[in-house]
C-alpha cells in the first residue's frame, strides 16, 4: 500500500517538503533552511503542530486521499488502518483520531494532509521547510512573521483541523531557533551548528555506557561507543561549526580518564598504575595525594600525561571531530 500511495502522491508533493520521501531528507531540509536565510529571509515562523500524529482527524484526511485514490477498497483498507486500535498492556484501545506511530502508512499520510499547507505557503509566494509535521517559514521581518503566524493558524484550525502549540511554536531571528537539530547562525555569513540542547542530549545518550565501564573492560566499552558517535556525527555531518565536536571529545576523554581513576580504587594502585603509563614515582604520588575526585582528577595534569589522546584513540576510542573532518573531506 506505501509504495502505490508513493507513487501516487509524492509526483505532487512541494519540493520544500522533505520528510519521509524518496531521494530526500533532513539534510536537504536543513541546507535548503540554510539558503532560505542566506537569501536575507532571517526571521523563522517556528509552527509546532500540537500532537499531531495523536490529533489527525480521519476524515479530513481521508477527504484528501480520495481526491486521487478512487478505488473504495483500497480507502476502506486505509481507514481500517487508522481505526486499527492500539494493544497497550493486553488491551485493546479503539483509536478515532490520529494515525498510528510507527506505522508503515502513517508517514505518507502526514505528507497528503500537510500537502495542503505546503500548497498555501506556495500560493502565497513563502520561503518555507517542511520535515514531516515540524514546519519553518522564512520571512523578512517581526511583522511579517507574527501576521503569517497568525493566518496560518487561523488556516491549520479551519481546513486542517490541526492545532498549533502556542507554547512552543515562535516568530524569532533564526539563530535562535533551531530546524531538526540544527541552528544557523551568523549575520554576514550564516552558519550550521549543533543546536545547544542536541549536546546535552546526546550526552545523556552515552552516560549509560560510560557508566557500564566503572565494571567492565574500558577498551570494550570505548568500542561499543563507536558506532553510536559515528552514527551521531554522520547525522550532523552538513555543519559549518565543529565546536560541538571538539567540546563533546573533551568530555568524553575527561569520562574516560575519570573511569581509570575509578578503576584503581587505592591510592598504590593508583600510583602504580599511572607509573605503568610513563609518570615518575614523585609525580604519581603527588597526583594520588591531592584528595580531589575522580572527575577533577581526569582533567588534571597527570591523568592528561597517563591517557593522552592519541593513546586512547589507540585503544578504540572513536573522536568526534576526526569522524566529522574525516566525512567533510571530499572525495579524491
């Protein structure tokens, strides 16, 4: 059913639209948000659409559907799709609104009801993105960014029966909102960067592997982070900024020498072992006798000295930065 749907409505969708579609994605939305401000567009109309996969009303969706899907079988399949239901501890809980997530269908019926948004902004001649239901529009001024808020409200509540979250959607200069985990900044010449929160984020992301190290090998742990900061750097691989990267390295180098300290629990061992990685007997003692912990201790001058990078890279520790320089590089 999604490849007939595809091929049946995706000829038609707007080039601005970028989610869940053949041969596009988040970076292509990202770099076309990015040009859109290059333009001179610096003022983003940030819509979050409240709940939206949870809130789709059946039959304007289905109402769309029909315009092209003319076989009564196939939008009876699709209606028996939304009204599925959902099993949640034994039970079964009727669904009347919105379309199932996670579902096979559910992406491209998201594109054929916000379809209609996309064909408005174009009417009416707007610099915009759309990946899936989270929509930026780009426009010159303040002013114009709150009166097009408020007419594009005004059009989700009454032909869409879509609600925007107040809360969360903005009119604001573009570097301070952020379009699928991204931020462009800079006046004279726009930039990507990571967005703020996306660092925290991922941070919170690998602590739990971090922490399985206190107990474990940490060359087993360092590999099994691996695909995880690959995976995350290719994602963010389109930006012009590598500071995030350099910071997140710092931090996961400084958690990994704060494991080693963890590691060696008494002071000996400890004094043994960082004269095992090369530092004199005075210098070991010394930077076992200090009495801070093992996260001061793992920026402190002699753990540097024992764990270098290199040496860490050396056993299995994947940098971010590397990873991002090594997929900015062209090819050849």
């Amino acid at each position: 059913m999604l490849q007939v749907l595809t091929k049946v409505f995706d000829p038609g969708f707007s080039k601005w639209s970028f989610g869940f579609r053949p041969r596009k994605g988040a970076h292509d939305a990202v770099l076309a948000a990015k040009n859109h401000v290059v333009e001179g567009y610096r003022w983003v109309v940030d819509l979050d659409l409240e709940k939206f996969f949870d809130l789709v009303n059946h039959d304007v969706l289905m109402a769309r559907v029909a315009r092209k899907v003319k076989d009564k079988r196939a939008l009876r399949l699709i209606r028996l799709f939304l009204k599925a239901g959902v099993l949640s501890e034994g039970l079964v809980s009727p669904t009347i609104e919105g379309t199932p997530q996670g579902g096979p269908l559910s992406p491209i019926l998201s594109n054929v009801l916000l379809d209609d948004l996309d064909k408005e902004l174009e009417k009416r001649g707007h610099k915009f993105c759309r990946y899936a239901d989270d929509c930026n529009v780009y426009v010159r001024s303040r002013r114009a960014g709150e009166r097009l808020m408020a007419s594009l409200t005004r059009f989700l509540e009454k032909h869409l029966r879509l609600r925007v979250n107040k809360q969360k959607s903005a009119v604001d200069e573009h570097g301070k909102r952020q379009f699928l985990g991204y931020s462009i900044i800079g006046k004279g010449l726009p930039r990507l960067r990571v967005a703020p929160d996306r660092e925290k984020r991922v941070k919170k992301g690998l602590k739990p592997l971090l922490r399985a190290a206190r107990g474990n090998s940490i060359p087993q742990t360092l590999k099994r982070l691996s695909p995880k900061i690959r995976g995350w750097v290719g994602y963010y691989k389109v930006c012009d900024v590598k500071a995030a990267f350099q910071r997140l390295d710092e931090w996961v180098r400084r958690r990994v020498r704060a494991i080693y300290w963890r590691h060696w629990k008494k002071p000996k061992t400890r004094v043994k072992n960082l004269m095992k990685q090369g530092l004199n007997k005075e210098t070991a003692r010394k930077a076992v006798q200090n009495g801070r912990g093992p996260w001061w201790n793992a920026k402190a001058p002699a753990m540097n000295l024992a764990f270098p990078n290199q040496k860490l890279r050396n056993f299995g520790l994947t940098s971010f930065l590397e990873e991002f320089q090594r997929l900015k590089r062209p090819v050849g």
